[in-house]
C-alpha cells in the first residue's frame, strides 16, 4: 500500500523552500500561458506550457492541502491555495480563448465572401 505520510511530512518540513520556489514559478509559467495564447502562437506550444504551468499549480494546490489535512487554518494557506486555483483556471481559460480564436477565425476563412 502506498503511504504518503512521508511525502506529506516532506511537504511541510521543507515548507518555505517548496513555496519559495512554486509561487514565483507559478506566476511566470502561468503570465507566460496568456501571453502566449494573446500573442496566438501554435496551440502545441501552448499546450506545453498550459502544461507546465498546470504542474506547478496543482503542486501547490496539493502543497497547500497537506497542510489543511493536519488542520492548519491561516491565511497563507488560503492565499496559496486561491493562487494554485487561479493559475489552474486562468491556463484553461488561455487555452479555451485559443481555441475559440481559432475557430472563428477558420469560420471567417471558410465563409464565402459576399459581395454587395
């Protein structure tokens, strides 16, 4: 059976490395996400670092929740917690922004032109 008591005790032992490291991260994986879907690079390229940028915040989220599991109720864990949620849905918005682009745009190429 798998135990992850270690890797919980790990998470909160080594608390303000892992955050130190997740929430500058998370910022710029995530402002990378949208600036890469505004500027409408491929969408493969946009996956990848949609990818990335998801890793990072559900590290975070899942962080964030072994403290909640020991009953550690404080603001920082509210305020990482809301980050790891925004990036999370601020890189499906980016990705469904692209895709909607996309697609009105193959709509606009695949529409007849009408003349006057």
């Amino acid at each position: 059976m798998l135990d992850l008591s270690y890797l919980a005790d790990f998470s909160r032992t080594h608390c303000i490395a892992i955050c130190a490291f997740l929430v500058p991260a998370n910022l710029l994986a995530t402002s990378q996400t949208l600036w890469m879907a505004w500027q409408q690079r491929p969408l493969k390229q946009l996956y990848l670092m949609a990818a990335v940028a998801a890793l990072y915040a559900i590290a975070m989220v899942l962080h964030v929740m072994t403290w909640l599991w020991i009953g550690v109720i404080m603001l920082p864990t509210f305020v990482l917690l809301g980050l790891g949620s925004t990036c999370l849905i601020s890189n499906a918005l980016a990705i469904g922004w692209a895709l909607y682009r996309r697609s009105q745009l193959s709509q606009r190429v695949a529409s007849p032109v009408r003349s006057c």
